[in-house]
C-alpha cells in the first residue's frame, strides 16, 4: 500500500458528527460542518451528511464545486468572503456566502440578479481577534445595504474568533453578536435570523454552561475530524480523537551521534538548531517532509521523538527501538499538519469505513473517549 498517506475512518467521523448534532441540537444550536480540511471530499462529505449534518461549509468555491458535480446534496456556505471576480460561481454553487465589503455583496448582487437568483448572505462580525469582521458600530448601516440589494438575502450576523489573535469565545463577546442581531429581527422575517457564533473554539465555552443567548449555529470542522476543541487541544468528551493518522515509510535505519559535527551554520529552512549530545542514538528517517506536512502537528508513537525535518526527510530518534527500513510508522496528526498533508499531490488517502455506525450522545450518557 502507497506510502505517505492519510487513513481516515469514516465510522468515527460519523460518530463525531452525530455526537455533535445531537448534543447541540439539545440546546438550540445547528452545525455547519466545515469541508475546507479535506478539500470537499465527497466521501467525507456524505458521511457527515449521514450523521445529521445539512450545512456544510467551505472556504474554496473550487471545494464547493466539486461537491456539487458529486451530487451532495446540502446547504452549502463559503465561509471565507468571496473573491468577486468569483462572484458568478459563488451564486451559481453556494447558497449562502460569509461577507464583510459592500463591494463585494454589490457584486454577489449582481451575479444573483443575472442568474435569476437569490443568495443567502451572513454578515461578519469583528469581536476582538482581528481577522475578518465588520466593526459592530457599522454593522446597521450594512445590514440597511444589503436589504435593499436585489438578488440577496440577508441571513443574519457571524463571527469567528480564536483563528487569528487566539480571543477566545466568552459570554462578553457571544453577548455582544447576539445583542447585535437581535436589532435586526423584525417582523418582516419569514425565518430566524442565523447568529453563527463562530468554530469549534466556541465548543469549551457552551459545553461548560456558557450563556448561549441568541447563538443558534456553529462551524465545526477540527472537533469533528479531530475530537478536540482548538484552544487548548483538549479532547471532547465523547469524541473519538484518532480518527485520522499518517503513514510513512522507513527509508533509512541506523545508529548515528545525536550531535552533529563540522563549522555549523543555517539549515536549509534559516535556522540554526540547538543539538545536544546524548551519544549514539537509533535514528530513523521516514518519507515525508515539510514540503508535504507540518511537522510540528505531528505525534508519534510513545518512545519516539521527532527530531528535525527538511524538505522530504522527517529524521527520528527511536529510542530503544529498531526499526526496520521499508517498515512503516503511523503519526497522529493535528489539524494544522492534516491540512498540509491533506493538499499535497504525494500524500495519498484511504478511507476506512467498516459500516459501524456508534449512537450519538443521549442526555447525560457520556460515550467512550478514545484517545
């Protein structure tokens, strides 16, 4: 079997995002479950689809694209503000768009009213981490905007938080966008305004009581491939958090000093590494490099340290272990490196799915943790 690759089981991504949906759904809250990390996978996409998923959400046109010829059928969101030279194709594969320019809505307008088309849209909503966001103070002059562009639908408010600065979602800053949206909930709606609250990060703050108020949907994509929430990396109680891992080959086994020799300047990647000696060590490289992975999301199995990587090379100390050449090694992976892994062309994937599907989480039964 092709080496590296990513081996992902469905069964516990299924169980993740069944656990998810249900837990939240308990309190009021939908999940748009964010494809970006596997780049739309319409395998990957079905299964949290099959677990109770109907939004999905991606930051490619190119992602939702794809999903469309495959013939997933949902809700989808960009959920990164359209580029608008790709306004026509954001109309025509999502309905509903992440927008902070009036600029761009303009164009998204445009596009729909050539279509023949409505399009969703969900305005951001800056909240202290410095990415993407309108500042509150001029959110009502937008929302009066955008309710009278032709061909567009104002949806409701989002924010996002944790992705740029690290600002953690609290009962401040989620009052705050619910406050906000609650201004523009009129009788004129048809339907409930979405107030998309933000990522998986907001998962620690409502599943220890936090104040939902008017947050009625999330983004979730790392808690469900990974079974963590971002912040702190912690497991999610119930969640399985081995549902993907990579897999590399052994390409060289030997014993080698720890401690490298000769007038030392910078590596390859402009830095100059602290080596200690620890004497003669087993030192294992595997086939991958950080042209294809960020090594520093890696984790490998207990007795081996990751040393260093370039380019192709991931260089280990084995420790007591003798480790084969042509022998392969299994890492998990953080969502960092998956994203990496997952984009490159010599990265292959294999899908597991031995059809077993877990019950999601019922009231207060709390599912095993598989680490």
């Amino acid at each position: 079997m092709s080496t590296p690759r990513l081996q992902i089981d469905l069964d516990k991504i299924f169980h993740n995002a069944a656990t998810l949906v249900t837990r939240l759904k308990a309190i009021g809250v939908s999940v748009t479950a964010v494809t970006k990390g596997f780049l739309g996978a319409p395998q990957i996409a079905q299964t949290m689809l099959s677990a109770g998923i109907t939004s999905l959400g991606d930051s490619r046109i190119e992602n939702i694209e794809r999903m469309r010829r495959s013939g997933i059928d949902a809700q989808m969101v960009l959920i990164r503000a359209p580029l608008i030279s790709q306004a026509d194709r954001v109309v025509a594969a999502a309905d509903i768009s992440l927008n902070t320019e009036l600029k761009t809505l303009t164009a998204l307008s445009v596009a729909a009213s050539r279509a023949c088309k409505t399009h969703g849209v969900l305005l951001m909503v800056e909240l202290g981490d410095l990415r993407e966001g309108i500042m509150p103070p001029d959110v009502g002059s937008i929302v009066q905007s955008v309710r009278k562009l032709p061909g567009i639908r104002f949806m409701g408010l989002g924010s996002n938080l944790a992705c740029r600065s690290g600002v953690s979602p609290d009962n401040r800053n989620m009052a705050e966008l619910s406050n906000l949206a609650s201004r523009f909930t009129t009788s004129e709606c048809s339907t409930l305004l979405t107030v998309s609250g933000g990522n998986s990060s907001n998962l620690d703050w409502i599943f220890a009581g936090g104040e939902i108020g008017g947050i009625n949907n999330l983004r979730l994509g790392e808690a469900i491939l990974f079974g963590r929430e971002p912040l702190r990396r912690t497991p999610i109680s119930g969640l399985h958090t081995n549902a993907i891992s990579l897999i590399a080959e052994v390409i060289e086994s030997k014993s080698k000093p720890s401690k490298p020799w000769g007038t030392l300047a910078q590596s390859a990647f402009n830095d100059a590494p602290v080596r200690y000696d620890q004497g003669d060590i087993n030192q294992v490289i595997v086939a991958i490099g950080r042209q294809d992975v960020d090594h520093d999301g890696l984790t490998p199995p207990d007795g081996i340290n990751i040393l260093d990587a370039s380019s192709d090379h991931l260089v280990l100390n084995a420790g007591k272990r003798k480790i084969s050449v042509g022998s392969s090694i299994s890492f998990q992976l953080n969502y960092s490196a998956f994203l990496r892994a997952m984009t490159s062309p010599h990265v292959g994937q294999k899908l597991i799915e031995k059809g077993v599907k877990a019950l999601p989480y019922q009231g207060v039964t709390v599912l095993p943790h598989a680490a």
